[in-house]
C-alpha cells in the first residue's frame, strides 16, 4: 500500500510539473481561415510579438511567418499604434504617412511605393479568425518604406520597431529613440498628434 501511494504521488507530481508544457503546447497553435488558399490552417509556427521603442504593442491576434517573413495586420499595427494613415478598398491597402503612398495588393508581391512599382516577397494575405478578418502585410517592407528601424530577435520572435524623432525643446534639438507612451483616461486611450515621451 505504502508503495502504491509513492508511485500515485510522484505520477502525480510529474504531470503536475508537465501539465504547463502541455498546456502551452497546445495553446501555441493559431487557427484561422486563409482566404488566399481557401483553407483552415492549424498554426503552429512562430507567433510573432511587437515592440515601438521598446513599449509591447498589443495586437489582437500575433503575427505569423509565412516563408519567414513576417506578417500582422496592417490596421492594428501601422494605423492604431504608429499613426500612419490606413484605408481599404476591396483587395487594395492603402498606407500614407502624408509624404509616402503605399499600395499593397492582396495575393500580389507588387506593390506600389508614391506610384513606383516595387516587388515584395510575401504577398499580404486575408485571414478569418473567429469570425474577425484580418488583413495580414510583410510588416518589414512597410515599417522601413516609412523610416522604422525593423529588427527581428529570433529567440523571442519578437520585432523591433524603433523611430528616431526630431524634437524642440527649451531652444535645444533633441533625437528621442525611446520609449514612446500613450495616453489613458477612465480606461480609455486618448487620441494625440504626436505620442507621449519621457523627458529628463
């Protein structure tokens, strides 16, 4: 009997100590609709996590690799958190920051940067998950085309986004690169021009 209850406790404690590697395992896994292959696809690949100068962006959904490269979805990413200008029209995304137009195609590695053609090489791609589309875009072609520092950090599958801003302050030119912040009020995100900084 005394042997019996050694081995139910160390089973026991062994799948105790398994169970969070289980869990994550199988928490790992996106599952989305590809509209570009007309197929149900069970992710298991890198999930992919942002940063702007060093501040975490939240996406509602990860980036993903296809053919090592990675996407996320242009509205979230370049519109709501770096300020870019975004719109859609049918299978057409368009990103301006005033100065540059870009013209990305679903499903087509040509894009157009102020009317140029340019090749790409992953094609943006619609994506359902549970039941919300997403737009998904090579996300280092666009950060760069807009003068983003892009760095990609393997071992955490983790993006770098970083901008250099030019500022004015007490009669002195300041080169900012850090942490850039946004504002909240009763929970909610406050829209401003230019994001907050930390200054002295």
């Amino acid at each position: 009997p005394k042997n019996k209850i050694v081995i139910f406790i160390i089973c026991f404690v062994v799948f105790i100590i398994n169970a969070p590697a289980f869990y994550l395992t199988h928490a790992a896994t996106l599952n989305f609709y590809n509209y570009s292959t007309g197929s149900n696809v069970n992710y298991s690949g890198k999930q992919v996590t942002y940063t702007l100068n060093n501040q975490t962006i939240p996406l509602s959904y990860p980036g993903i690799l296809i053919d090592g490269v990675a996407l996320a979805d242009y509205e979230e990413l370049f519109g709501n958190r770096l300020g870019l200008s975004v719109q859609r029209n049918d299978n057409k995304i368009i990103i301006s920051d005033g100065k540059t137009e870009l013209v990305l195609n679903l499903n087509s590695k040509t894009a157009r940067k102020n009317g140029k053609a340019e090749t790409i090489s992953v094609a943006p791609v619609k994506l359902k998950f549970n039941n919300e589309t997403k737009y998904y875009v090579p996300t280092r072609y666009v950060a760069e085309t807009f003068g983003y520092q892009y760095v990609w950090v393997s071992n955490i599958s983790t993006v770098r986004i970083t901008k250099t801003l030019s500022l004015s302050a007490e009669n002195n030119t300041i080169s900012y690169n850090g942490t850039l912040y946004t504002i909240k009020y009763q929970g909610r995100e406050i829209a401003l021009d230019m994001p907050a900084i930390q200054y002295n």
